[in-house]
C-alpha cells in the first residue's frame, strides 16, 4: 500500500506503540499476580506507587519510543518522498493502536463527564456543610442511600448523604472525613482517571484486572493509615464507621472518578481487621532533594543517549523493518 510521508510518519508511530506497549504489556499483566503479592510486602502507600507505575509502564515506554525515538530517526533520515509503500504488518499495528487509544480515550472523556455531571448534581441538590475531620466545606444529601464519597478529579469535593451524617458519632464521622482528606491529599482520583485512560492489552481485552485491583485495595488500606496516624483511638473509631455504614445497605454506586469509603464491598472486613489488629504504618516521607535530583540527571542522561546519531541510526534500520 502507498502512503504519502507524513501519513506513513503517523502509521509508523502508531504501530510502534503498538508493538512496544503489546511486549511490555504482556509480561506486566503475566506478572501481575506476582507483583500484587510482593506489593503486600510494602507499605501501603508504597504498594500502590508501585502497581500504579506497573500497570502505566506499558502505555510510558510506548510513547517515550515513539517521542524519543520514532520521530526523530525518521524526520532525520527518511528522504521525503511523495509516497512509499507501507507493509501489511505495520497497517494492521497502527491500526489496533488506533483502535486501543479510541477506547481508553473514550473511557475517560465518558467518566470524566459523568463525575462533572455527577458533581454538579450534588452541589445543586445539597447543602454546604463545614464538619470536623475534613479541611473541605461538606456537601450533605438528602439521599435515603448511605453515600460517604471524595467527587470530581480537579476541584474535589466530599459528598455525604444525611443517614451517614446521623448514623456516626462525631468520633467516626471526623475518622471517616480524615479518610477522605487522606484520598484528597493523594490525588487518587486522578489516578483514577490515569488507569481509564491506559490503553488495554487489545481492543476488548484489559489484561490489568489484577494489577488495578491490588492498587485500589492498597490505596484504600494507605487513606486509612493516614487517616488513624498511628493512634488506636482514631483506629477503633474509623473501624467502626466502616461497620457502620456497610450495615447501614443499599449504598448509591460511585461515579467511575469518585472515591467512596466503602471501596470495594468484598474488602470491607480485611480492612477493618488490619485497623483492629494490625499497628498502622507512619505516613511515608518525601523523597530527599538529591535523590529526586539524581533521578532528573540519569532521565536526562537517557534521553540525551536517545537523541545520539548511533542511535538514530539503528532506530532508523528497525523502522524501516517495520514499514515494510
């Protein structure tokens, strides 16, 4: 098939992509379940970082290759002809990455619309309430249905419906608020938004499941050792907010951009045992400057050995594999 230059430029980015994110992808989704297991032996807060960068690691590398590599080599050394033929295989690797950014992209315009819809209702619906645990002003509902959620991705804002608001002592109310504070802090729900927007295996098929389930479960188990701190007090209390609302039933499902105190119902009970029986884990600290500072120099040594005329070079050979 003929393709003019830069038509031939995008298919070759495209399947490139693909075949990056499709080697790298395979091996982190065969390896998820191992490396649920070993997060279980950090911390939680660590734990989710780390199955966070994992399930992102495949759609990362893909595009660092096309960026640092794809592009250049063959704006460099590819002669800018009208047209030139194009291979079956690489038709075929661009259009499945096609196909896999239209869905993941799909995916997260879709739930990004449906949390600013859903944020909007509360604010129209609810009334500003300012209540102890939490450093944002609380949107109470007069839902019957027991909600207690942190909404929306860039302005959050926490939503509690009024049965939730009478069911808990003032005690679990601000340990339950300081949970919510703790997935506020942290951003969760842009990440969230991170994982709706990276691509699957294929089209039709994730392949993540197990790897976005483990960092949901850690990230909750990390927003409860925040908010506890340590204390056996905060611990007992925020254990029994848990009980509470779960007997409370018939819960509204969360938007996909929100972060409900429930989280998963199935991971009610381990929790509530980690906080009754387990000694909570201290906050993690920040990296010091000189480590963040020699991460940015070994990334920028990396990406000035991307750009070497060698290494063009022999990107350019693989591309030109590719094309035909």
């Amino acid at each position: 098939m003929m393709v003019p230059y830069w038509l031939r430029l995008l298919c070759l980015c495209l399947a490139a992509f693909f075949v990056v994110h499709s080697v790298v992808g395979v091996v982190v989704a065969a390896g998820g379940g191992a490396a649920v297991r070993a997060a279980r032996r950090m911390r939680p807060r660590l734990a989710g970082r780390f199955l966070l960068a994992l399930r992102l690691l495949p759609a990362a590398l893909g595009l660092f290759v096309v960026a640092a590599l794809c592009v250049p080599s063959y704006l460099w050394l590819e002669p800018e002809t009208n047209a030139e033929e194009l291979g079956a295989g690489c038709l075929a690797s661009a259009i499945l990455a096609a196909a896999l950014w239209t869905v993941s992209t799909a995916r997260g315009v879709h739930a990004a619309a449906r949390s600013a819809r859903h944020a909007r209702s509360c604010e129209r619906l609810g009334r500003l309430s300012t209540l102890p645990g939490s450093r944002l002003p609380v949107w109470i509902l007069d839902a019957p249905a027991p909600l207690l959620a942190l909404v929306g991705v860039l302005r959050s804002r926490m939503v509690m419906s009024r049965p939730v608001r009478n069911a808990l002592s003032a005690g679990q109310l601000a340990a339950a608020l300081r949970h919510e504070e703790a997935h506020r802090v942290s951003r969760d729900n842009l990440k969230r938004l991170l994982l709706l927007l990276a691509p699957g295996l294929l089209p039709g098929f994730h392949g993540f499941h197990a790897i976005e389930r483990g960092w949901a479960r850690f990230t909750e188990w990390a927003a409860d050792d925040d908010a506890v701190a340590g204390d056996a007090h905060l611990s007992l209390s925020l254990a029994a907010a848990l009980v509470r609302i779960a007997r409370m039933g018939g819960t509204l499902p969360p938007s996909p951009l929100s972060t409900s105190f429930l989280g998963d119902s199935r991971e009610i009970s381990a929790r509530v045992d980690r906080l009754l029986n387990s000694a909570p884990s201290v906050p993690l600290r920040p990296l010091p400057s000189a480590a963040v500072a020699g991460g940015l120099a070994l990334a920028a040594a990396c990406a000035a050995s991307m750009l070497h005329p060698a290494t063009l070079q022999s990107a350019h050979r693989i591309i030109e594999q590719l094309i035909h």
